[in-house]
C-alpha cells in the first residue's frame, strides 16, 4: 500500500442516520435491546446492505453476524472487524453500531475501488455486547472466544424470563454456524471514546493498547418486610437501609483505589417496593474496573467485608460473581499498524487504555487484536444526548480501512 485511500464520508454517515432510526427514541436516542424487535430490524437492515453490495453471509448459533469480504487466498487468517447493534435503553445512536457501519463502508470501499486483498475481511456483528437485556455483557463473543459455553449463554434470561434461547428463535437469528473461534490474522474495532479525553485534548484518534479488567457482582439483601406504621425502628430488618450502607461503601472502595479504579452500583430491585412497607428485599448490582489485576482483587475483598457488616442489621445476604475478565493488553503488532496507517493519513493520536469492555478484549486472548477509539462530544455515552461529528466519524473509518488493508495484504 504506497498511500492512504479514503472512505465515502456521506455515505457512512448516512448509513448511520438511517440506522438510527430504528428503536429511535423522542430525546434522539435509541432502544435496541439485544435480541428484541428493534434489534432484528437493525440486523435485517445490516443483512441487506451486506447482501446488496454482494458480500458473503454466515449467522452462527449465537446469532453472531459474519460479512465476508473474499481475498485472493482463503487459506489464510481473515482479518476481523466489527462491533455490535444492539443498545443500553434510552442509549446513544453511535455506540457500537459505528464499528459496524463503519466496517461496512470500509469493505464497500475497497469494492468501489476494485482492491484485491490477499486475505479475507470479515465484518461480525456480536450478539449482546451491552448486557443490559442479558447479562453478562459480551455474551456472544464470549462464547465464541471460549470464556463461556453455548449452553449458558442460550440459558441466560431478561427481567421477564425471556431465555437467549427463545429470544433468537423468535426473532429469527438462531443460525447454523457453530458458535466458535476460527483462525484470524487480526482483529480491529474502531469505537466512540465513551469519554472526554480526545475531544478535550483535541486530538482526531486513541490508539488502544489496554482495557481495565472488569468484575460484576448480583448482591442480595433479605430482610422482613413490616408495616411502616406499627413496626418500631429497633424491631426492623430493613433491607433498603442495608443497601444505603452498601452503596456508599461501594463508592468508597472506588474512591480509595482512585483515579483508576471505577466502583458502581447501576441497578436496584427493591421488594415489595410499597410506600408504606419496610422493604424486606434488595437485590442489587455491583461493578469494579480496575487496569490491574491486584487493585481489582482488592476492591473485590472490600465488598465482602462491606457485605458482611450487615450482619449487624439483622439481613441475610448473598453475592454472585456473574462476571470477571483481567485487564488486558492489546497485540503489538496491531497497535503499530494502526498507529503507522494514522501517521500517513495525517491524523493526531495519543496511546489510550480502554476504560469500557468491548467484544474486542475477548478476542484479543485468541487472536491478534487493537481498538481505534475516536473522539465524542463531552464524553457522553449510554445516554441519549451521545453524539459524535462527521468529521470524527470520517476520521475513524479512514483509519480503521487502512488498517484492515495493510493487514488483509500481507501474506
């Protein structure tokens, strides 16, 4: 490759306005729950442009999306890139699906511009990244790349107890293709940042070379449930209390492993959630993020203690780790091919660590891999109001199909 090729910048971000529509929300947002209505339209959508522009197609058992772009030896390793469509309720329209849009518009591309690749280049869409409807998060990649079997990822239920399993039966993505790893070259997903630091610093590109290890937790907290009225304080097994106490030691441990440690509790379930009932359950989750693996064992160890001073309100506890990665470190080699491809298009970029999981850091233990962060406005991100610039979208396609074609040529 003698210099760096561009991308038709309209018509990826026309790709993206049209995508947005789907599960569009009143505030500009979307809903598009993994494996629901919204996300079948999505994949129908995506299905047919790959179809259209004469791309290959392959769905596996866990509905992960495969588009192929053919090279001249199938023999050899793909090159992979991609990301995933389904979204956080009331989440942004660029999480995510710009990996995938802008995968798509770097194959369409090199169509237009007749370049033929040694390799192929597949473009996945990964079922379930976000978690929010199933969790875990990254559930289909995980299954893919060996961290979870078919068998527990297809049991896995929603809040309604809705199974995986169901779920793609019913929106039709339950495929043939088995649901695991094959060789690849290399792997590449380009990403909003999810954070303020490439647009506060006005720098066009991250170059990730890390991602924090991550660990979640489902935390119960029985109580009694009693009359708010007739039952005296000291008689009380308060399960909310107990869970105010918890939340706030959890934000402790966050603040006491500052200013890389992340400590959250996103979710609350409270039983019987009556006015005038003394709440007799809590279920809750907890989250840690961590770059090292010893600060997140650490944080791990503060919330049993936190769990176990609870003792003193009389509530019964339970905790299930539902979810554990390490932290991780990107390939180097394909974190050099992405900073060179950067270089020749001219493009500022500064090395970043990932502070969110993406299917990516599943796929870097089997194979070669790097993420392309590029910059959103204030950082906002599983919100609404996320949004990113034409020019940044632009930006990141451009680099994301000089990467893939200075790995789909070599031999």
């Amino acid at each position: 490759m003698s210099e760096a090729i561009t991308v038709n910048a309209a018509r990826l971000w026309s790709t993206l306005e049209e995508m947005a529509q789907i599960g569009a929300t009143p505030a500009g947002g979307v809903t598009r729950l993994a494996l629901s209505e919204e996300d079948r339209q999505a994949r129908d959508r995506l299905r047919d442009w790959a179809l259209q522009d004469g791309f290959h197609y392959e769905v596996d058992t866990l509905g992960n999306m495969f588009i192929r772009r053919p090279g001249k030896n199938p023999q050899l390793a793909p090159v992979l890139t991609g990301s995933h469509v389904d979204s956080q309720p009331l989440g942004g329209r660029y999480d995510g699906i710009y990996g995938v849009l802008a995968g798509l518009e770097a194959l369409r591309t090199l169509n237009e511009r007749r370049i033929e690749t040694e390799r192929d280049i597949l473009l996945v869409n990964w079922t379930n990244e976000e978690g929010a409807r199933f969790a875990p998060a990254m559930l289909a990649s995980g299954v893919w790349t060996g961290h979870f079997t078919e068998e527990f990822a297809l049991s896995r239920t929603d809040s309604a107890g809705v199974s995986v399993g169901a779920a793609l039966q019913k929106i039709g993505y339950r495929g043939a293709l088995p649901a695991r790893a094959f060789p690849l070259h290399a792997c590449y997903e380009v990403h909003i940042e999810q954070g303020p630091i490439l647009e506060e610093e006005g720098i066009d590109i991250g170059v990730v070379q890390a991602a924090m290890g991550q660990r979640w937790y489902t935390v119960t907290l029985n109580g009694f449930a009693a009359h708010a009225g007739t039952t005296p304080m000291s008689n009380r097994r308060d399960a909310v209390s107990g869970f105010a106490q918890l939340a706030l030691a959890v934000e402790q441990i966050g603040v006491r492993h500052a200013p890389d440690g992340r400590a959250t509790v996103g979710m609350v379930q409270n039983t019987p959630n009556s006015r005038n009932v003394v709440s007799g359950r809590v279920i809750c989750s907890v989250e840690f993020r961590h770059p090292q693996a010893a600060a997140l064992e650490s944080m791990e160890q503060a919330l049993y203690l936190a769990i176990d001073a609870l003792s003193a309100r009389r509530l019964e506890t339970q905790v299930e780790r539902i979810f554990n990665y390490a932290p991780i470190a990107f390939d180097a080699g394909c974190i050099a091919r992405v900073a060179q491809a950067a270089d020749g298009l001219g493009y500022a970029w500064r090395p970043m660590v990932s502070g969110a999981g993406h299917d990516t850091c599943y796929l870097n233990a089997i194979a070669p891999a790097s993420m392309i962060f590029i910059p959103c406005e204030q950082g906002i991100s599983h919100n609404e109001a996320e949004n990113i610039l034409p020019a940044w979208s632009e930006k990141g396609a451009n680099l994301l199909l000089n990467t893939l074609l200075a790995a789909a040529l070599e031999q």
